[in-house]
C-alpha cells in the first residue's frame, strides 16, 4: 500500500495507522491497547481517566516543513525495538551483555527515562549509558478527531484545531533536561543520549542557536540520536536517522534562543507591535500606514 495521505489529523491511533479503512481502528479503540508497551495506554483524558487518548503521532506541517509529517506526541511510539537496537549498535557493540532499567533516579537531575547497563559475572555493573526519550506536545486538543472515529470509522474533516507546541517540547524542556543532566554526566565524563524525531532537530535548527551542535562525537556528553517515520506498506515504523553532538555550553546557546544574526531589527518589532496593537483594537490603522 502506498503512504496514505497525510492531513491536520491523527496519523496514528493506539499504534494503528489512519489508512481511510476503518476496521482495525475500531478494534483498537475498543481495547485501548498499546503495542508499544504492551499494555493498556498510559495516557488518560483529564476528564474522563477511564477513557485513553492513544494518539501516538499527528499530521502537522509546520512554518519549516513543506508538507503534513506525522508527528510523534507520545514517547511511549519511540520503544519499537529499532530504537533499542540502534542504541546497541551505535554507542553498546563492545558490551558483552545489556539490560534496561526504566525510571532511575539521578538525585538533583530528576530521573533517566532508560539505563543500559552491562555487568561483570560478579554482577557488579561495570558501565552505563543515560537515554531520555522526547517526543512532541499540542495546543489545543485533536481528540475531537479520536471521537469522530468511534462514531463514524472516519474523521469528519481534513483540519483539527490543534497545534505542535516545538518549543515548549523541544527549546525549552528538552534542553532544560539537557542542562541539568548534561551536567551532572558531563562531571562523570559519560555520555547522556537524547532519543527524538529527526523533525525537533530541524525545528531547532531553525528557532535556535545550533553553531555547536555538530556531527556525532564520542567525546562530547550529550548527543541527539533522531528517527524519521518510515511508511513501510501497512504501518508507520521507526527509522534511524543521524546522530548530533553537543557540550554544555552548546546546549547554553541553544536555551538562549537564536543566532543573533537572525535577531528581529528594533524597527521590525516596532512594526510588529503596530500590527498586533492594530488586530486587538487598541490602535487605529489609519494612525500607522505609513508604517505597515
């Protein structure tokens, strides 16, 4: 089957894809289902706990995208097996043996969503690698669009009222994360890897300061390993992508926002103010033409 289009809407639903053909959905909406946990959604309406959301990524194109993507909004989509072999391959292949511990607590750093670990056959554990997990977040609410296939097997139009909140997800509470556990594993001279979709690094590439986010090095402590989502005949799948690098004070630029390069003129910001000062009504258009 050929990529099925792609609009302002749900792209996958408890690990099912929106293809226009509506039976396998139906079931899966029934049972609440994640395949990527193996279990029951984990992510709950706020007004209603017992009903799951099981929205696992989103159509968006946003102002750098020149089409609708879909967008992975739940980190849970980021744990197909792919991920965990990537990891293995890319930063573990010297290790002779690896487990996964899930939620541990780094004291002043919070917790790591994921530590590969490796030990001797005393079982003391020899070496560790840190990965967190960071998917995207909305404005608004596409559920609307979860209801109208429960309803009807069909979305009811091509647009959502919904928007991908970059940077809140990704300038501000990624790198926050970044900072705070960068420093801590920057001190112990490890490495601390940051699991996204390709689409964050091209969305900070151009809302922030990139300079020195560069190619993978092993030397640096904090890296971005990105996926892209891959239409494989029937389903969406993860796809390895690039790996980036970065210091703490790459990091420190990136939370500064933009290159000073692309910095608004203060003539360009007073026009923007005419502008928004125009649309609320507190200003008169016909006072500031000269200026628009």
């Amino acid at each position: 089957m050929n990529e099925p289009h792609i609009d302002k809407f749900p792209t996958e639903v408890f690990g099912c894809p929106y293809t226009g053909q509506s039976e396998k959905l139906q079931s899966v909406l029934q049972q609440q289902y994640c395949k990527f946990i193996k279990g029951t959604c984990i992510k709950p309406r706020k007004s209603e706990p017992h009903i799951k959301v099981g929205i696992c990524s989103l159509g968006y194109r946003g102002g750098f995208i020149d089409r609708h993507v879909p967008v992975i909004i739940c980190p849970q989509r980021f744990k197909e097996d792919i991920m965990f072999e990537t990891i293995r391959e890319k930063y573990l292949s010297h290790w002779t043996n690896i487990e996964w511990i899930s939620e541990v607590n780094l004291g002043v750093g919070g917790s790591v969503d994921y530590v590969a670990i490796t030990k001797n056959r005393k079982n003391k554990i020899v070496d560790f690698l840190c990965v967190e997990i960071q998917a995207g977040g909305t404005t608004g609410s596409p559920y609307p669009a979860v209801v109208d296939l429960k309803n009807s097997g069909k979305y009811s139009k091509q647009s959502y009222n919904y928007g991908i909140n970059w940077a809140n997800e990704f300038s501000k509470t990624m790198m926050q994360q970044a900072y705070k556990k960068g420093k801590i594993i920057h001190h112990w001279k490890r490495k601390i890897v940051f699991v996204v979709q390709d689409i964050a690094i091209d969305y900070l590439k151009n809302a922030v300061d990139t300079s020195r986010l560069g190619s993978f090095n092993p030397n640096l402590p904090i890296d971005f390993c990105t996926f892209s989502l891959k239409w494989n005949t029937s389903q969406w799948i993860l796809n390895f992508s690039n790996i980036y690098s970065t210091d703490i004070e790459g990091i420190n630029l990136m939370l500064g926002g933009a290159e000073v390069d692309t910095y608004p003129t203060e003539t360009e910001f007073i026009v923007n103010i005419i502008k928004k000062g125009i649309q609320d009504g507190v200003l008169k258009r016909e006072d500031y033409l000269k200026f628009l």
